[in-house]
C-alpha cells in the first residue's frame, strides 16, 4: 500500500472515529455510521488529497518558472555585453574616421595653399600687355630669352601639378570625410542599441529578482497549506519539499549529463571518421548472368578446314583483328581533404588552479549585471577578473571567451576549466559560464537576486565540450 493509500485510509479511520465517538459516550447503542457519512468522509478525503496534488504541482511549477527566468536574465545581461562590445567597437572606428578625416583635410588646405602661392607668383610675373611672349620679346639677349621662356613653361608645369594634386587630396578627403559620417551613424546606432539592452537588461534582473521573492513567498504559503492537509508541520513539509526538489533537479541533472556525453561522444566520432583515410577503390567486379554464375568470354568460332583451290595471286595477309577497346574506368573523384581529428588537450594550467583559487575568495558577492568586481559580478565579469588575477587574460563576453579557450569534452573537465551553458547546444546560444571545480562542482556568478556560489554542477544546457585556458 503506497504513502497516500495509508494516508486516505487513515483519513477514513479518523472521519468514522469522529462521526461515532460522541454516540459512544451518550449512549452504548448508538447507531454506527450512515452510509450517506461514511461516503461524506470519503469525499472529503478526495478533495484533501486533490488539494495537495495540484499544491504540489504548483511548487513544481515555481521552481520552473523560477528557472526560466534566471535564464532569461542571463541571456539579457549576454546581450547587453554585446551592446557594449559593439559601441566600443563602433566608438573606435569612428575616432579612427575622424582622425582620418581631419588629416585629409589639412592636407587639402596645404594644397589649397600652394596652388595659391603658384598663382599669386604667376600674378606677379604675369605676361603683361603682350601676352606670354613678352618675356621673348624684352629679353635683351637669344640667353636670356632662352631662360624667360624656361621658366614661364616651368611655372606651368608646376601649376598643372598643383592642381592634379589638389584635386586628387580632395576626392581623398571627401571619401575619408564620408567614412567618418557613416561610422558616427554607426555609433548612434550602437548607443542606442546598448541602451535597450541595457534596459532589457535591467528588467530581465528585475524580474528574475521578483520571481525569486514571489517564489520563495509562495512556497512556504504553499508548504503551510500542505501542513495543514496533511496534519504535518511546516517544518517537515519544508523538508519533504527540499528533498523533492533536490531528486527533481538530481533526474534532470543525469539524463543532461548522459546527453552532453553523448553528443561530445558522436562529435569524437566524427571526427576520426574525418580524419580516416578512404578505401583504396574496388575494381568493378564481371556482370553475372541471370542464373547468378560469373560470364565467360564467348569461345571463337571454329575455323573451317582449308580446301583445294586453284592459285590464285597473293594478297597481303590481313592484320590481325585488334581486341575491342576495354570501356575506361572513370577517375576517382577528388576527396575532400579530411579535417585533422582534434588532438587531446593539454592539462589544465596552474593559471587555471589559481583562477579557481581566487574566485573561492569572492564567495557570498553578490551577482551585478554588466559588472566585473570588485563588489559584485556578473558571470563572465567573475570568470574574466579571476583569470585576470592568474595573469591570463580572457575576453569579457561568455562567447568570446567559449573561443578563446581549447575544447574539453565535458567528461573530461578538471579543476580551473570553464563549463558553457547554450539555450540552441551551439555556441551562439552561449548564455552563462561557471569554473568546474572538480568533484562534481562548479563556481560561478548566478542570477540576479543571488550570491557567487560553489554548488553541483546543473547540467540541462551544459554544451557537451567546455573551455581549457
């Protein structure tokens, strides 16, 4: 007889006790229970029991809801640390832009200049009256007309070539003067786009906050009402509900586990299938006949006996018949070259062990989105600032970091390494990451509401290989 068996019958046992007891002491032959009562304490006894099915649904429910929203709030903060990567970026090729910008410019200014100053000695050398031959003309000698008339094509020249040089540092400039316009575009699309998700951001932390309140408060209104169905305290519903919910996630964590292992398994196998050289080509083997037996080569026909002629005048013999030309087996095709299977990764770094060591020292802050210490962090920012102070330097978003570290298979994890969590089981769906930290743990910067923590490893979500520094 199972738990809620023995607690229905009781319920029956008590409901018929109470119906009988007060006839019992009034008088010795009261009447027993009607069976109108007896199926009143029976229905009764239903609605309890369905009461505290669907109350312990909805704690369930709680803690899934609860879950999905720390999700949520992780993958908002991942966002708005792309918003903020991508302004920077955007920042930077705009200052660039400018710079360049303002260069080309002077330098159109300087050949403004010039092409000013040619003219303005031109003005004073002008031909005059007489046009350019004057020079030809007032010259006092066949040298000196000579050397007029050099410098008058030289002052040309020197024109022409500070015009063709003032034109092209112009269209220069005007191009590097676009490229500033659209990059400063670019950086107002940016600022407004970390805006938003920095309010999503702020909303998402604020929500799972709320969620885990009402959370926490709706449970034990939930367990208060279970003590009472039941006949319990609070207290031990409480525990019976913990060790629920630790059996609940214990289930889930193993059939994620097994998961993980698997897909890393297939995608080893892949990889030395890859890495396998192809099978050297059969040659293609006789067609059979219909009876299933190999053909034969069809026997030549028998030459008939030479008969007695008369002579007649010699011919050239005839050339022997050359065999049928053998059909021309195709050449292979080209096989892709097979990517190189991957090789084993190194152990883990004592860099590694002293970033674990560090992050230890922070337990108890509290999760900060978009933060890095040193009060409070958000997960990368905790990962990032721990390898930091091993003297590794790591990127400051959870994929960047995911490609910035060597491939581990989840199986193979040590202390010191990195553990991502993908809400698509690729890279792109990279939204949280935690420091493994060995014996089944992991340390890592939460949810909002939340505190860095060392606890078990969660698996739903884990990519099946994690990051090696």
């Amino acid at each position: 007889m199972g738990w809620l068996d023995r607690r229905r019958q009781a319920a029956v046992s008590v409901a018929v006790l109470a119906l009988t007891s007060g006839m019992l002491v009034s008088s010795a032959t009261a009447e027993p229970p009607s069976e109108e009562e007896i199926a009143a304490a029976r229905e009764a006894e239903g609605r309890t029991a369905s009461s505290v099915a669907e109350l312990e649904v909805e704690l369930a429910s709680l803690a899934t809801r609860l879950e999905d929203a720390t999700v949520r709030a992780q993958q908002a903060n991942e966002e708005y640390l792309g918003a903020q990567e991508a302004l920077d970026e955007a920042t930077a090729r705009a200052d660039e832009a400018r710079e360049a910008a303002a260069t080309a410019q002077a330098e159109v200014e300087e050949q403004r200049a010039e092409i000013g100053r040619i003219a303005m000695s031109a003005y004073r050398s002008g031909p005059g009256a007489l046009g350019p031959i004057e020079p030809l003309l007032s010259a006092d000698s066949f040298e000196n007309a000579m050397q007029r008339a050099t410098t008058t094509e030289r002052m040309g020249t020197r024109a022409d070539e500070a015009l063709q040089r003032f034109q092209a540092t112009e269209l220069v400039a005007a191009t590097f003067q676009r490229r500033a316009d659209e990059a400063a575009v670019a950086q107002e699309d940016a600022t407004t786009a970390l805006a938003a998700a920095a309010e999503e951001a702020r909303d998402a932390a604020s929500g799972a906050e709320t969620q885990l309140a009402l959370s926490a408060d709706r449970r034990e209104g939930l367990i208060a009402q279970l003590a009472e169905q039941r006949g319990t305290t609070a207290e031990l519903e409480r525990e019976r509900q913990d060790a629920q919910d630790q059996e609940r996630r214990r289930r889930e964590a193993e059939v994620a586990r097994a998961a993980a292992l698997e897909a890393a398994r297939e995608q080893e196998a892949a990889s030395r299938a890859n890495d396998r050289p192809a099978a050297p080509a059969q040659p293609a083997p006789a067609p059979s006949r219909p009876d299933g037996e190999p053909s034969r080569p069809a026997p030549e026909p028998a030459r008939p006996a030479p008969q007695p002629s008369r002579p007649e005048p010699t011919r050239p013999a005839p050339e022997p018949a050359r065999p049928a030309p053998q059909p021309t087996a195709p050449a292979p095709q080209p096989q892709p070259k097979p990517e190189p299977a991957p090789q084993p990764p190194p152990s883990s770094s004592s860099g590694a062990k002293a970033a674990l060591d560090w992050a230890r020292t922070q337990l108890g802050k509290p999760y900060v989105w978009g933060a890095a210490g040193p009060n409070g962090y958000d997960c990368s920012g905790l990962t990032q600032t721990a390898f930091a102070r091993a003297g590794i330097s790591l990127p400051r978003t959870t994929k960047a970091q995911y490609a910035a570290t060597t491939r581990v298979p989840v199986d193979q994890l040590q202390a010191g390494d990195l553990v991502f969590y993908s809400n698509n089981g690729t890279a792109s769906g990279i939204y949280h990451v935690a420091i493994y930290a060995g014996d089944g743990m992991r340390l890592h910067a939460p949810s909002p509401g939340k505190t860095v923590e060392l606890v078990p490893m969660y698996w739903p979500n884990v990519l099946p290989y994690g990051g090696r520094v």
